[in-house]
C-alpha cells in the first residue's frame, strides 16, 4: 500500500552583482513586462501544480498514516455502531444495514493496510474453528496447509521464504484444539495483531493465492483480462504485481483462488450506496450477497466465514445465532 512539486528555478539570479551586464538586461526585460523585480520573483517562487500521481501518493500516505492508528483486528461491536457511520448520509447504506441486523449481531473492524481481506479471513475462520471446537476441521486444515509446501516449491518459491509463516499458522490451529477458555481466545486476537504473527500469516496467504492462479492460469486469466484496461502480460506477472505484494488489495479473483485453495466457504455481503430508497411499501434495498464455495466442499455448505465488503475495505461480520 512524491509529494507536490518542484519550486521553479528560472527566476532571476540572485548571485549575481547588480552591476553586472547580465542583471542589468534581467531587470530591463522585467521593467519592461510591467512587473518589477520583486513581483518576478513571487512569480517564480510558485510550485508546479502537482500531478495527479503525486497527488494519489499523498492520499495514499494519508491513509496509510491514519490505519497505521488502528488495530491489525479490531474489537466486536454492535451493527448500530455500523449504521452510525451513516446516519447523516446516504440512507441506503443505513437500510441496508438495518436489514442486515436481522441476520447478523456484531461486526469487528480490520486494518484498512490493503491486507484486509486476508487478514479478516483467516482471524475469522482461526475465530469459528475455536468457537466450535470442531477437532475434524482442524485436522482438514493442517492437512492442506502442509500440503501446499511442495506446491510452493514447485511453483518456485523457496522454502525458506514461507517455512516460519506456515508453521506460525499451523501453531494458532494447534492453540484450537486446546480445551477452550477465555484465555485462548483472548490469545488468538493478541497474536493477530501482532506485527510479525499477523503479517507473516497474510504474506503466506498471498503466496498461496498467487500459487493457485498460476497453477489454473486458464481458469484465471479470462478474469484478469476483464480486470484492466492494461491487463498484465502474463498471469506470473499480475500475481507479481497484485498478489503476492503486502498492501495490495483484493477483488474478486483473490477471493476464488484462496477460498478454492484452502477449501473454506466464505460469504461476503457487499454494502454500497446502489439501489432505490425505501419506497411505500417500507421495503428498501438490500445488500448483495455473495458465497464462494469450492468444488470440493459438499452440496448445502454452509460458510464458515462472513465478511462485510465496502468500497475498498473488508470486515468480519459474526451471524446471529439460530
């Protein structure tokens, strides 16, 4: 996940002795445009207008400053903490939100670093299989996860690189299967917002996603075709560029590659401002729902994880309980 312009340097120079013929014909050409001296020099004391690159960078850095205030994992709050954001707003983002109070209770914020998603995923399915205890889906797990080091290497990432992030992974699966407290909860947020725990599981996450493109380049590449007025040349290329890179964020096509690699459903309900307010029936939009299942999961699976989409930025969303 350049800064404004240059100060002109055509202005008349000021090491020069006034005496000399060169000053002399500076002043001349001044007097003669209607300004004098000093005006010249204001004039040429204004920068450039920056470009709209510079300009995108310094957005960039301000947003990057102002997550940098944030926790990588945020605490649970209430979906009224949500719609607040919205009140004085666009009033679809708050119907919307007040339609989906009806199915889920509390949401917890992500860093907005361009890691988001990845992070949100993972904290929140390491979250499910504590809170369920489920030993079986542990065990499924860590059987991918090792499956994938020889897929790394064959797909030309050394070992070394990923080694210390994959078994930082398979340690928080370790700490599930532990009989539950409060303490191992509480413990798995304090290690997700943990600078190297947490960075070095998303990193492994983007290796992974950039593996499984690359591996289904057929698959994928239509996608990335459509993604970009420049698509990339080569799938290898846009992983090196849009996936494997930290603070990058993700679409579509991340979300299919790491849910299809890992095998975990996942469910991202998308919150933006489409759609026509509520009318006189009292009905107003809703929010579009989307499941990413993958082919090997059964018919009728449920997601494991939900994930709350707005332009640019995901959260975790926590389901009602039925």
């Amino acid at each position: 996940m350049a800064e404004g312009g240059d100060v002109a340097a055509d202005g008349p120079d000021q090491t020069r002795p006034a005496w000399d013929s060169g000053g002399l014909a500076d002043a001349d050409a001044t007097s003669a445009s209607g300004l004098g001296p000093e005006d010249a020099s204001i004039g040429a004391a204004i920068p450039d207008r920056p470009t709209d690159e510079e300009i995108l960078a310094q957005q960039n850095l301000i947003r990057a400053e102002q997550a940098q205030k944030s926790e990588y994992v945020g605490i649970q709050e209430p979906m009224s903490a949500l719609k607040e954001e919205y009140v004085n707003g666009n009033q679809n983002f708050v119907q919307k939100i007040e339609k989906l109070e009806g199915n889920y209770s509390t949401f917890r914020r992500t860093r907005g670093d361009g890691n988001c998603f990845f992070r949100g995923f993972i904290f929140a399915y390491l979250e499910s299989l504590l809170l369920a205890r489920d030993l079986a889906e542990c065990n499924r797990f860590t059987s991918v996860v090792q499956s994938w080091k020889a897929r790394l290497v064959e797909g030309g990432f050394q070992e070394l690189v990923f080694e210390d992030a994959m078994d930082i992974l398979l340690d928080q699966v370790k700490e599930v299967t532990k009989p539950y407290t409060n303490y191992a909860h509480e413990r798995l947020l304090v290690n997700m917002r943990d600078d190297t725990v947490s960075n070095l599981v998303v990193m492994l996450l983007r290796l992974i996603t950039s593996c499984e493109v690359q591996c289904r380049e057929d698959f994928f590449f239509p996608f990335i075709m459509g993604m970009y007025d420049e698509p990339p040349a080569t799938v290898e290329l846009f992983c090196q560029r849009h996936v494997e890179p930290m603070g990058e964020e993700s679409d579509h096509l991340h979300i299919v590659a790491v849910t299809d690699a890992l095998q975990i459903p996942v469910r991202v309900v998308y919150l933006d401002s489409s759609g026509m307010p509520a009318g006189g029936n009292g009905s107003g939009p809703d929010a579009t729902c989307h499941d990413f299942v993958p082919d090997t999961c059964t018919p009728g699976t449920r997601p494991r994880v939900h994930l709350l989409y707005r332009p640019g930025h995901y959260d975790i969303l926590y389901p009602k309980e039925a």
